[in-house]
C-alpha cells in the first residue's frame, strides 16, 4: 500500500470508548430532538398532501381512503420506525456508532469472500443513496415551509423560490463558523414543534373521532381494494412519512440508544400519529384543504407564527442531514473508500462538531438547483423516495446477515423478522420506481456517481499497494542486509519518523533516503496508521511498538473510523510514548506515488484517469495527519495503474 494510510482491520472491539456526551437520559432525549428526528418531524408538512395528489397518482378526498391512508401511515411508523429501527435496528451498534457504513463493518471477515464483497458494495451504494438524500431533504423541507406563506398572503406567491433559496445559501454560508451555540436551540424548538404538532392534532381529531378508527389495518385493506393501482402508486407518497429512519440510524452515535427510544416512544411518535390523524380529521370535514392541510389546521390567526416555526424546524432538519454527510465523509476516508478530505473540527468540546468545506459547497449547490428546477416541494416530492427506500432495503439485507453470523440467530427467527420488514419495504420500493421519470432519477443519478467515486478510489488504492508491495522488504531483513553492509550508513542526530501503511516493512521512501543519501537517524520510526473497525480507541490502546535494531523501532497507531489522525499526539499515547519522541523536532518522511495511466490489467483506462484525478486532488497526507510542513520530506515514487 501506499505511503499514507491503510483501512485494513487492527483490533476489532479494541478500545472501546463512550461515544455521547455525559448526561441523564432526559437530558440526552431532549438533545436527540433536534439532531436525530428533524428530518421526520418535518415531513407532516408535505407527506398527507403528496398521498392524496402525488405524481402518477389523484384520488378523491374521500372518508374511506382517509382513513385507508392513515392507517398505513401509522402501520408504516409503527413497524419500520419503531419496530425495524428503534427495537432492532439500532441494536447493530457498531461500539455505539450506527449507520449504514458501521453496519456494514461489523458484517464477520472470515465468511464466504464473494458474498462479503458483494454486501460491502450494497453497503457502499446505500452509503451514495444518502448523498442524495442529503441534497433533497433542505430543498424539499425549506420549500415546504416557505410555501405555507401561500396561506397567509398571494403576494409572496412569486418570492417561495428566491427565499427558500436565500434560506439554503445561510444554512450552508454558516457551516464554518460550527453549530455548537445553534444546537443548543435545536432542543427547544423541537420540543415547541413536536408539541404543536400534537396539540393541532388533538384539536380536529375532538371535532371527528371516528378518524381514530384508522388504526384498524383493515382500513388499508379497503384502501387497496378500492384503489387498485392508483393506491399502489401512491405508497411512494406514503413512504415520505418514514423518511428519516436511515438519518436516525446514522446519527444514532450522538446521544446513544435509549435516549433516542425514550424520545421516540415519549413524543415523537405520538405527536406525529395525532398530526397526522389530526390532518385525516380535517380532510373529512373539508376535502378542499388537501391544497395545504397541515397549514390549513391553524387558525388564521396562528398560520403566520406557523410559517415561521415550520421554517426554524425545517433549517434544523437540513442542518442534521447536513452534519450526517460531514460524518459519513470522514467515516468513508477513515475506512478507505473516499480521497482524505480537508476536515475542520469546530468545536473542542464536541467531536461530532466538523465541517468539510468542499462538501459543504457541493450540497449547497446541489440543494439550490434543485430548489429552482423543481419549483415546488410537489415536485421535488417525486424525487424523494427512491434513494430512501433502496438504502432501506439494504440496510434489511446486511442487518440479515449480521443477525445471522454475528449475533447467531436462527434461520427461521432471522427470515421471519427481516422477512417481514422486507415485504413491506419493497413494496415501498417498487411504488417509488414509478417516480423515477419525474424526478426519481436524481438520487440515482447521484449515487452512482458517488459510487463510481467510491469504488474507484478503494480499488485503486488497493491496485497502487499491491505493485508498491511486490517490492516490499520486512524491516528486520532490511536492517539485518544493512549491518551486514561493509558500508554502513552514517547515523545523523535527531529523529526520522517514516510513515508506511504496511506495518512491518520498509518503507520506499527509507530505502531511497538510505540509497541516495546514505544516513539514517540515531532515533528511527517507521510508522504505520491503522484504522480499526471500531469508532474510537482509547488513548491508552493507541499505539504498539516493536524493536527492529538498535535505535529503530515498528510503531503501529491505531483510529477508529471516527476519530481525526494526529499522528504528532498520537506517538506520544500508550506504548509508543515510553520512546519520548520528540514530534516538535522530528523530521518526518512520506512517499508519494506518481501514478502512471497505463494498459495493465486492473481498471479500466477510465477509471485509471479517474483515481489519478482524484488523487492528485486528494488532501495532501502531510495535512491529513497534523504534520508540520517545514519538518516535512516527501520523496516520489512512479506507479504504473
């Protein structure tokens, strides 16, 4: 492999560490409010409306397709939410970080090596989906918020796009500047939020309780009959109301399990369930609000301050879908699938506090154009689902597995369960494939790109290593061949620390330091960088070290696929601090490979021209590790890709 880093596997489980901040569970689920169910807070303002008048798809705002549809949104919270993700889902905690990425970590390495590779690329294309939900959650969200101005006065009718837009650009502009000191009114508002949407609720529901009857699933089965097709069609619709599963999945490290259930079954579900039968109740009375019924469930009086908390909890749920993609970044360069990206910690206090600036403008820009060539959170509604659903079902087929050869459940116990998640979730899937000419094409459009990116990058790092290793040499044969030498190199003061990402061998860049400069350094460190599939590891676990000769030594430094390497802290934690390394004064040496496109059996040539692009692009290994510039020697090596 390279000179810079590898994701190849140290110890798992190794240094296991507390991922969220200290606090009770209260605490800790009034903190989870506003960072884990933003995004499904916020689809009550489009997802009764979209079930009814959808794209492919107009029904009557009739009592019996009510009720139909409520009854299948609740039955779709209750059991993917709730059932899928809170009970079992969330289970899968990788050392407490969840997401699609950290599932796929903890799928066992000595199984069969072709099905393996098969769900890690299912992971890595779920892992792409969520880049497209990224992007469409702050447009679809804004613009749904902003159009409920529609309400109050026609003549800001013309100003929905050019203020959801300004709206965007200052959600991104103040990414930089770190979120610690908004977060804390994250809490707050979603608190006011979820309870305004329970009490709306409860008000039309005391006007028409026979909506209540909707949680009868016999409901959905008249719906069905009654429909046909045109009922089918609109589960793509349906399936908005569950859209923010995955995001609290991945977001699950931040606060820990309970706190996220507790808040769940304590408000958020009840609050959602009594909105969205709340909407039901008013459609009965009045089929005309279906034009606007979670905005048309507020007095006239109150549709204005409505306006105005829709959009404050809309900002909220993009700022966490944004915050996911910042991690699920760092985690993809930590785990090798991504180029090592510019990573910016904003806060000293919270480590999921980062901001990476390039991606950060790419989903502004995304997110803008999206706003202004859908127009309306209608039609970006049928670009909403696809990548959702397809990173559902993904996430179903590897938590399968996992239950099955990590946590040894029973054919029969696994089938059933994931089975019957399945059933659901694809019927789901096939609903939103009808979306794709309208719109459902984008997320798709998106994924594979971010894909290709994916596997280009991991395939090609992979292809660089094997030639670089051919003539690979183990330390211990090196040094032995050295002594061995009538002409031995002359021994210079200070200290040389070498970075190679195969621990036990020599790295390229010493044996050409030693070959055209004939010195070496009285203290010599060649080091590797693991980063284990666990989150973190503790300090104390950090580093192993291995004595070579006399005055040269094998460190090994390990990182969670979490944590930010510094190599100049890290040399001075666990073992490898007894050598009193002296990282202000080190010389540091690193090797760069200079790839050459040719026709040798790997990738394709395009590909080639791809992953030279992407590495020539790539933060500089120096950045990327905290290494001082002025005390920094990279040395070249040509490779033929």
């Amino acid at each position: 492999m390279p000179d810079d880093r590898s994701a190849t596997v140290g110890r798992s489980g190794a240094g296991r560490e507390p991922r969220h901040a200290p606090g009770g569970l209260v605490p800790l689920a009034f903190g989870a409010l506003g960072i884990v169910y933003g995004d499904i807070g916020t689809s009550p303002l489009y997802a009764m409306r979209e079930a009814f008048h959808g794209h492919g798809h107009e029904m009557a705002v009739s009592s019996t397709n009510v009720l139909g549809l409520l009854s299948l949104i609740f039955w779709s919270l209750i059991l993917i939410i709730g059932v899928k993700y809170i009970t079992f889902v969330m289970r899968a905690d990788n050392d407490g970080e969840g997401g699609i990425l950290a599932l796929t970590a903890l799928l066992p390495r000595d199984g069969q090596r072709g099905h393996r590779r098969l769900l890690v690329l299912l992971g890595i294309f779920g892992t792409a989906l969520l880049y497209g939900d990224g992007m469409i959650t702050p447009a679809i969200s804004v613009l749904s918020a902003v159009e409920g101005t529609r309400e109050v006065t026609d003549r800001l009718d013309g100003l929905v796009v050019p203020i959801s837009v300004g709206i965007i650009i200052g959600l991104f502009s103040i990414q930089r500047h770190g979120t610690a000191a908004v977060a804390r009114l994250f809490g707050p508002v979603m608190v006011v939020w979820f309870g305004v949407l329970g009490a709306l609720g409860v008000v039309h529901i005391l006007g028409e309780p026979s909506v209540l009857a909707a949680i009868n699933p016999l409901h959905a089965v008249d719906f069905f009959l009654a429909n046909g097709m045109t009922g089918f069609l609109s589960l793509g619709s349906v399936f908005l109301v569950v859209t923010g599963g995955e995001a609290l999945y991945a977001d699950m490290g931040h606060f820990g399990r309970r706190p996220i259930q507790f808040s769940w079954f304590a408000l958020v579900l009840p609050a959602l369930v009594l909105n969205y039968f709340g909407q039901g109740a008013l459609l009965i009375s009045d089929p005309d609000a279906i034009v606007s019924p979670f905005f048309r469930m507020a007095p006239s009086w109150g549709t204005l301050p409505l306006v105005v908390l829709a959009t404050m909890a809309t900002v909220i749920a993009s700022q966490a879908l944004i915050s996911g993609i910042f991690s699920l970044t760092m985690q993809g360069a930590q785990l090798g699938y991504v180029p090592r990206v510019n990573v910016r910690h904003t806060s000293s206090e919270s480590f999921g506090q980062i901001y990476i600036p390039g991606i950060n403008w790419a989903l502004m820009v995304a997110c803008v154009a999206l706003v202004i060539g859908f127009g309306s959170s209608g039609a970006l509604a049928a670009a909403y689902g696809v990548a959702v659903t397809s990173t559902m079902v993904i996430t179903t087929l590897i938590f399968y597995v996992v239950l099955r050869q990590r946590w040894g459940w029973t054919l029969a116990r696994a089938a059933a369960l994931c089975g019957m998640f399945l059933v659901v979730e694809s019927a789901y899937f096939a609903a939103n494939l009808f979306k794709i000419p309208a719109g459902g094409w984008f997320p798709l459009v998106v994924a594979a790109v971010v894909f290709t990116l994916m596997t280009t990058w991991s395939t090609g790092r992979r292809l660089v290593g094997e030639r670089i290793q051919r003539a690979k040499v183990p330390l211990e044969v090196f040094f032995e061949s050295m002594l061995r030498s009538t002409r031995r190199p002359h021994r210079t003061a200070g200290t040389g620390i070498y970075l190679f990402s195969t621990p036990g061998m020599t790295p390229p860049a010493l044996m050409a330091n030693v070959r055209h400069n004939d010195v070496i350094h009285e203290q010599l460190i060649v080091l590797a960088i693991v980063t284990d599939v666990v989150p973190r590891v503790l300090p104390a676990r950090r580093s192993e070290v291995t004595p070579v000769v006399d005055g040269v030594w094998n460190v090994v430094l390990h990182y969670g696929f979490m944590e930010d390497p510094d190599i100049r802290v890290g040399l001075g934690q666990g073992p490898a601090s007894r050598l009193a390394i002296d990282t202000a004064t080190a010389s540091y040496f690193l090797g760069a490979e200079s790839l050459v496109v040719t026709k040798r059996p790997g990738m394709m040539m395009w590909r080639d021209r791809l992953f030279t692009l992407l590495s020539r692009n790539a933060t500089s290994a120096a950045t990327y590790f905290g290494l001082p510039p002025d005390r920094t020697v990279t040395l070249g090596q040509s490779v033929e890709l």
